[in-house]
C-alpha cells in the first residue's frame, strides 16, 4: 500500500513560515494543532491504518525548498525499511530553473516538482500564482520536466481546470498528478456539478492521474457519504489506473484521523480497484520499486 500525498516537518532543521506564523487561519482552517514536528515515526504509526509500507513527500511550503529537500532525503536514507519518494519545490519560471532541477535531480528519492497553482479563492489573488498559466516560462518549464523525466504535481481550482488543460495539453510528455482532486472547494450540489464538468478538461489528458486526497481541507464535517460523489466521479473519469489515494496527513489530521480516512475511502472504491487505487498506480506513477539505500 502507498500514500501518494503527505507532508513531513520539523521546525528545527527546516523553516516553514507559514507554519511558525502564530495566529494566521489558512484556507483549510487553524493550523494551531499542527503547528508542531510531524516526523517519519508518527506518520509511520499513522499509515499502519493503510497498511502502507511506502509513500510519496510532497514539499510544504519551506523557505528554502533545496534545504526541505534535503532534509526529506536524509530521513529516506535513514529509514531504509520504508520506501519514500519525494516532490520537490520548484520555481519552473525562475532563471536559474535548470541549475535547481539538476541539483534537484542529484537526490534519488527526487521524483518530481509542485508548484501551486490555486489554493483557494481569494489567497491566490494575493499571491499572484494564478498568473502561472499566462508565463510562457511555465509551459517550458512543465516541457523540461518531461525532458528530464520528472513528473509535476498540479495543486489548482476547480475554476482554473480548463485554462490549465489547454496548457498541460502543450507538454504531453510531463506525467502530472492532479492533487486533492482538483480542490472541490464548493460543496453545493451546484458547486459538485461545476466541478464535475471542469475536471472533464483534465481527465481527457491522458498524461494527467488524480490523487484522491485532501477532500478534508474544505469541509471539517465530511462523512463518507458527504464524499461518496466526488471519490465516484474520479474513478469514473479518470479509472482506476489513472486514480490513486493520498492522506494529505498532517494537514487532513485537522479534520479526521487517519483510521478513519483509510476506512472511508477503502469503503467507496470498489474492492477490485483496491490494489490499484491504493498502490500500483502510485507506485507505479512515482517509480517506487525498493527502499532507499544508505549511503
């Protein structure tokens, strides 16, 4: 079994400011109760609900995304027994892109990059990443990823699937994962359906596979049923080779724990999809084959 998608952190070997900024609310609510070290033996106890024995880090926000990776690298080193691979931060329009993706690229857990393109609305407007799509520099960073083997992990809004399609349809030889399911932040029979028709645009790229994750962020409440249509439409858009499961653990703790997560999500896809949804598809998207070797 493998997580596709969970963060790791520790305050004191890397810097996370949006984790030590006290008293800020984020798009997926109060971050106080994760405001703390989550390291490789609490996310190992959490997935034994999984029955995980692998996962994929996906970087978090640190100040200096070669220090997080790094860091992410030497835990993979010292836990031979488990099998991470990671996804690293990179600016794709930054002038010194290459440089960063082959110093990127002389770690061997490096499987790919993410850099957001939509949160949640309002936050992107200050932030500016929405303009990513209109950079000329960004479509021929996602083509160099694909150059290089590299994968791109896609965090957006359901609002910008269709700008984004046009986009990822000029680089169809870079593999891309469609985070928490393209960020259903509309939980409206109106807001499903609209979301249901713009994952359309990405779910016909044939280079684009869904993570099953993080459908906690914008409901706290969530039950099984309350996301029984959204884990329904991508298995049936996408298929089960083309779908894989991610906890989004610590950020998903807010709002369940992870035996319930697991037990969910092993109750809305069907049991012959299992050994796909929750392993090959992963395993096989992100090249996880055998543990890290120290050394």
């Amino acid at each position: 079994m493998v997580d596709a998608h969970h963060h790791l952190w520790d305050l004191q070997a890397v810097h996370y400011p949006w984790l030590m900024e006290v008293g800020a609310g984020r798009f997926f609510g109060d971050p106080t109760p994760i405001q703390r070290n989550y390291l490789i033996e609490e996310f190992r106890k959490d997935a034994a609900a999984l029955g995980a024995g692998a996962s994929v880090h996906i970087q978090v926000g640190a100040a200096d995304g070669w220090q997080e990776a790094q860091w992410v690298d030497s835990i993979a080193r010292a836990n031979p027994d488990w099998v991470m691979a990671q996804v690293v931060f990179c600016d794709l329009t930054a002038p010194d892109r290459d440089a960063q993706l082959d110093r990127f690229q002389s770690l061997s857990t490096v499987r790919g990059t993410r850099q957001i393109v939509g949160r949640a609305p309002g936050e992107d407007a200050l932030t500016g990443t929405n303009t990513l799509l209109d950079d000329p520099r960004f479509l021929d960073g996602l083509r160099e990823l694909g150059r290089r083997g590299l994968s791109f992990d896609l965090q957006l809004l359901p609002e910008l699937m269709a700008k984004t399609a046009t986009v990822l349809a000029q680089a169809p030889e870079t593999q891309v994962a469609l985070c928490h399911a393209g960020s259903p932040h509309d939980r409206s029979p109106a807001g499903i359906a609209a979301w249901t028709q713009a994952l359309r645009h990405l779910s016909a790229l044939p280079n684009v596979t869904c993570k099953l994750s993080g459908l906690g962020m914008f409901d706290h409440g969530w039950t099984q049923d309350s996301i029984r249509p959204l884990v329904e439409t991508c298995l049936r858009q996408f298929g089960p080779d083309r779908c894989m499961f991610g906890s989004n653990f610590p950020v998903d703790s807010l709002s369940s724990d992870y035996t319930a997560l697991a037990k969910a999500y092993r109750a809305l896809v069907p049991p012959e999809q299992h050994a796909m949804v929750f392993g090959t598809t992963a395993a096989r998207f992100y090249g996880l084959a055998q543990p890290a070797q120290k050394g």
